[in-house]
C-alpha cells in the first residue's frame, strides 16, 4: 500500500490547486490543516517544508528514488504530482508544454493579479481608485485570453489537465474581482464543466467549514498582509 502524501493546507485557492489534483489522481493523502490567520505559517516545523511561508506544501514519503521528499510552490507540486503519477501532464513533448505553458500562465497571472484584485476590493483598509481598476481590469484582460483559448477545445491545454486545475481555483471567484463571467461564455461554459467533476467539489470541500471570513477578522489580516505572526 503506498505511505499517504502529507498536505499542509488551508482553504484557499493555492490550496484547493493540490486537493484537486490529489482527488484527481487518486493519491492518498492526510491533511495537515496550517491556520494561515493565524500565523501557523511561519511556525518552525512549517517552514523547515515551506521556506516562503507560504501553503501548499506535501511532503512525500516515497520521493525519487523512494527516498522522501518535500516540495513547496503549488505549480512545483501540481508538476511533480503529475509526473509521479505519470497523468495530467500530456503524453507527448508538445502536449506537455502545452500544459506547461499554461499552468505557468496561470502561476504569473491569474492567481497573482486575482490575487490583488481581491485585496484592493475587498481588503485593504483605504479605497485606492488606482490600484482597484489596474487589478480589476488585468484580470479582465487575463479572462479575455482565457475565454479565446477555450473557444475551441473543452479544457486549456487540450485534454483536462494540471493547468486546469491550476486555472480554476481562481477563477471561480471572478464575482469577488468584480468580473461579469457574461462576457466570458467560453469560461463560463469552462467553469461549469470543471465544476461537474467529482474531484473538483471534493477538493474544493476540503477543510471548507475551517474557511474565515478575512473581512471581518482584522486579526488575521494583520498576520496575513503584515506578514507576521499573532
């Protein structure tokens, strides 16, 4: 029987990437909860896996070589996963940097600009015009080039793959960056399919009553944007 794979976690977007994938490839796995309001990110223990303070993180028993390994980074994680399992990854070069391509499209873009877009709306302590529309409407450049791609094929890369899984974490918050997924019927159509998939709302279920509502806990949004412990 395989040892479990250990995922440090939390309800999140980044987190839900690795719950997705684990639910989709059929790996066993415990979770390990990392309460990121308040601060179990930077505990010792933590970042001897996670440097960046930053979760996902999996520690795999049976690494290379059966030897145990330990990777932080969603995208380095998702990578690894599917290469372990030999699924999610393209069968051939040219498919595989299809996938590739696309999951870092999503590692340098959509979570990092969706990423802002839902701090300067919804969290930061001062309204600034500014910031608010250059993260709003990059994400909406972003979705625009997402909604083409899928104008036709079903998935990002082709066949359903870990860019999917990557993507939709994120985008399926486009309500809370101010989007209007209407102008978006190759996503939306997207969106549904993605959310049709066992693993999917599994993944996504995942630690689900533990999620905080940051708006309303001004404790954990000094942990979380002062980057320091309670």
């Amino acid at each position: 029987m395989q040892a479990p794979i250990a995922l440090h976690y939390w309800p999140t977007p980044n987190g839900w990437k690795i719950s997705i994938a684990l639910e989709e490839m059929g790996l066993p796995y415990e979770t390990h909860f990392v309460n990121i309001g308040a601060g179990e990110q930077f505990e010792p223990e933590f970042l001897r896996i996670a440097p960046n303070n930053r979760m996902p993180a999996i520690v795999d028993p049976e690494g290379p070589d059966g030897a145990p390994i330990s990777i932080f980074e969603s995208g380095a994680i998702l990578q690894y996963l599917a290469r372990k399992t030999g699924t999610f990854c393209g069968a051939t070069e040219r498919e595989r940097i299809e996938v590739d391509q696309w999951l870092m499209w999503q590692m340098g873009g959509v979570g990092p600009m969706a990423g802002q877009a839902h701090h300067f709306l919804t969290y930061a302590p001062e309204k600034i015009p500014y910031a608010m529309d250059r993260y709003r409407n990059e994400v909406n450049r972003l979705y625009g080039v997402l909604d083409r791609r899928l104008a036709d094929r079903d998935f990002v890369a082709g066949a359903y793959s870990i860019a999917d899984m990557a993507i939709w974490p994120w985008a399926q918050g486009w309500e809370r960056q101010e989007q209007d997924i209407a102008a978006f019927p190759n996503m939306k159509a997207w969106l549904d399919r993605m959310w049709a998939r066992p693993a999917v709302q599994k993944g996504k279920a995942l630690g689900a009553e533990r999620r905080m509502n940051l708006a309303d806990d001004k404790a954990a949004q000094s942990v979380l944007f002062g980057q320091k412990a309670r």
